[in-house]
C-alpha cells in the first residue's frame, strides 16, 4: 500500500507554512547490483524559511549529495523534492535551470570571480546575464550588510580572500533568492576571513531574512547557524537547535564513540 504524500507547505492541513525546501523520501544511489552505493537513504527534511541550516557529517555521510539535491543541482533515484511551491523532482530540464537561476542562489569553496570585472559587475553578473532589472535599493542594502560599500570598483585581484568570498555572497543575496546554498563556503578561508564571512551570511538571515543552508564540517562555523542537522550513512541521524561549538565538537565525538564517523 502506498501512503500519499503531502506537500511539505501545508503540514497536511491546507495553510502555508514556513517551509523554503523540503525532501520526502528521498534516496539517491550509484550503481547497480552488487555495485550499488546508497548516498541519500530515505531522508525526510524540512528547510525553515528565513533560518540558517547547517548539514554535518563525515566523508560520504552524505551531506553535499543531499545539499545538491535539494538545490536541483542533482537528480534523485526515489523521492520527492519541493523548493517553495514548486516540486523540483517534477520540472523538465528548461523550467529547473530558471529555478536555480531565479530561485536559488549559491555560494562555494571557490569563489568563481571572473577577473576581468569588478566587484559590482561580479555582484550584479547573473542578472545582467538573465536580462533583469536590478534593484539598486535592495542592492544597498546587501553590499552594506556584507561591508563592500569601499571595494565595489576593485577587480578580484585587488582583494582579499575573505572579500571575494563576500562578493560571492553578495552575488548570491543580489538576485533576492528564495534559498541561498553554501557548500564549505568558508573551506578556502583562513579562520579570520571565514568568520567574516560567516557573519555576514549570519546577518543576511537576521538583517535580510535570507534561507541559507550550507554544508560544513567545521563546528564553528555550524555554530552560526539556527539548526545543525546530522548526517551518517545517508541518514539524518541527529539533529541540534541554537548550537554553539563546543556542543556540535562533543555531538561529533558522541558519533565518532559509536562509530559512525569515521
């Protein structure tokens, strides 16, 4: 017997809820037979909008597979994935690329600057390239709330690791997304301009209202966000509010101790 499922936006009872992205049973698998590798194994999640999530969990855990998947970056074997109203796992090839261009915004361990424009062209490059009017106002207010106002005219080159990680997520908030998704967005960063960075994404869900979800493995910056969720074998195993660092270090050992982490 199949049980249906419900949309994650509605708690099964009709009204809107706060929900950005949402996974129902999702499983994600390599291969075949006796080569089969399960990277996604019925994971259940749902994103709070307007919150900062972190994704933990060793090598393999599974953690950016699931961070892709929910981003449309990666395709599901089983399951189903929402971002906002709109089911990511139902859209055809055209209608997910202008999901991820306008509704989703991203920040990596690379920094992906093109050297040869500034700051503010980098900031303002994926609208100009989709054809969209840019809104200076809200562009104000993020090159502000990530501390850029002085920098705006200078190329990559002429700027720091740190502040060209922030030109990347001031990229990102530019286009207004509706989730913004990091994997080790500070993993290039030494720990002065990671938590530089980390403050600014902390301050863009406080000041702004963005979702962010960011995948990480250090457990001060998992402590920046509003939730840390777990990862082992594919899973969810564990998952922790308002954390600090010593209480996501000592969760890490607890997994390590029954042997999940390796």
């Amino acid at each position: 017997m199949t049980t249906a499922v419900a949309d994650p936006r509605t708690g099964g009872s009709g009204g809107r809820t706060a929900v950005a992205a949402a996974a129902r049973q999702v499983v994600k698998a390599y291969g075949a037979g006796e080569t089969r590798v399960v990277a996604l194994d019925r994971v259940d999640v749902d994103i709070a909008r307007g919150a900062f999530t972190a994704i933990m969990g060793p090598s393999g855990s599974g953690k950016s597979t699931l961070m892709h998947c929910l981003a449309g970056l990666d395709t599901v074997s089983e399951g189903r994935i929402w971002v906002g109203d709109e089911e990511v796992t139902a859209l055809r090839d055209r209608k997910l690329t202008r999901l991820r261009r306008d509704r989703i915004g991203f920040v990596f361990q690379a920094f992906n600057l093109l050297p040869t424009l500034n700051a503010a062209e980098n900031i303002t490059l994926p609208m100009d390239i989709a054809g969209r009017r840019v809104d200076r106002e809200w562009l104000g207010r993020v090159v502000e709330t990530v501390g850029l106002g002085g920098r705006l005219k200078h190329r990559p080159n002429q700027l720091s690791g740190g502040q060209q990680q922030r030109v990347a997520v001031a990229r990102a908030l530019a286009a207004r997304p509706e989730i913004i998704f990091g994997d080790e967005p500070t993993g290039n960063l030494d720990s002065r301009a990671g938590a530089e960075v980390l403050g600014f994404l902390r301050r863009s869900v406080d000041e702004l209202g963005q979702t962010i979800v960011m995948v990480t493995h250090d457990p001060v910056a998992a402590a920046y966000a509003d939730r840390v969720l777990y990862l082992a074998d594919g899973r969810i195993v564990d998952e922790m509010r308002r954390p600090t660092a010593e209480d996501v270090l000592d969760r890490m050992k607890h997994f390590d101790t029954l042997g999940r982490v390796s």
